[in-house]
C-alpha cells in the first residue's frame, strides 16, 4: 500500500488520531498545509483527516485546491466533530456541503467523536457555543454545547482501519465502488 495520512486541526484531536493512524497503519503523516505540489501522485491510497467547526470542514479548501489530484485514489475521510450518531442528515449535510461531487465517488467517510474543552476554546468559539446554547431548545443539547467534551480515543479508529486494509492492501482495482 501507498499511502499517507493527512490532516487540518485546529484544537489537536484530529492531529490526534491521524497520529494514531499513522501508527497502526505504518503511514507517513502531514499537515495539510505542508503537502508539497505533486506528492499526492504517488499514493493510491490517502487517508483525510478534518475537524468541523459550525458545519464547516476546516479541510474543505484543500480539497477543492486538490481535487484533480485526488481523483481515482482510494480516499477515507475521517471527519472529527461532536455530532452524535444518530444525527445522520446533519452528517450527510456536512459531506454534501463541504466535499467536491468530484470526490465523493472516491471516498469512504468516517466520523470520529471529537473534543470540546472550554478553557483552551479561543474567545471566538466559547461566544458562538454560548449563543448556539441560548438558541437551543433541546435541554440536553444546550447542556452539551456548555460542557467539556472528550471522546478522543484510539479506538475509535478501528472500523476505519479495518476499511483501510480492506480496500488497500490488495489494490488490485479501486474495490469501493462495487461494495
């Protein structure tokens, strides 16, 4: 397999667990901003790993600058936020909204849980989880928004590791497609 981790953090959970990744799978790992122009040309298989932050992907222009050289690669995104599971529309908004249609026939996504803690959020973000609270009519929702948050753990990644061996290790053909 030739692949590579990469990744845009901004509080450290998703640098967490692309490091994690890069362990398990025996991947070099890179910040996004340090991917050199046409080093995405030898890697079958690219592991993307983002935070969202009010339904953006910080990923999101990155992907759009790199969308020509990530088509027909293998491509997991693992999109760290503290959207629950069940929130299934707001996911697949978040997919719909932030991924070029180019890519997405080439993806499989992955949510991780994330990690909220207060006293590290700049002032920015404590303000809009406070007025997203105020706005919130769900009781346990809007106790949520003003708690910390911690779900960042190793494995979590496992599904997605187990997809990553899966699809390619034996890259004979890009096999997502008729799964």
């Amino acid at each position: 397999m030739q692949g590579i981790v990469i990744y845009k953090s901004k509080y450290g959970a998703t640098k967490q667990y692309a490091a994690w990744l890069s362990e398990m799978l025996d991947l070099p790992i890179v910040s996004s901003d340090e991917v050199l122009k046409g080093e995405l040309k030898k890697y079958n298989c690219v592991l993307l790993g983002t935070s969202v932050y009010f339904g953006k992907f910080k990923l999101q222009t990155w992907l759009r600058r790199n969308t020509k050289a990530l088509i027909n690669k293998n491509i997991f995104m693992f999109i760290v936020n503290a959207t629950a599971p069940d929130e299934v529309k707001k996911r697949n908004n978040f997919i719909e909204h932030n991924v070029p249609a180019a890519l997405k026939p080439y993806c499989k996504f992955h949510f991780m849980p994330g990690r909220v803690i207060h006293k590290r959020l700049s002032f920015r973000d404590k303000l809009i989880l406070k007025l997203a609270a105020g706005f919130e009519k769900n009781p346990i929702k809007r106790k949520a928004l003003l708690e910390d948050l911690n779900e960042v753990k190793k494995e979590n990644l496992q599904p997605l590791v187990n997809d990553v061996r899966r699809y390619c290790t034996n890259d004979v053909a890009w096999q997502m497609h008729t799964v």
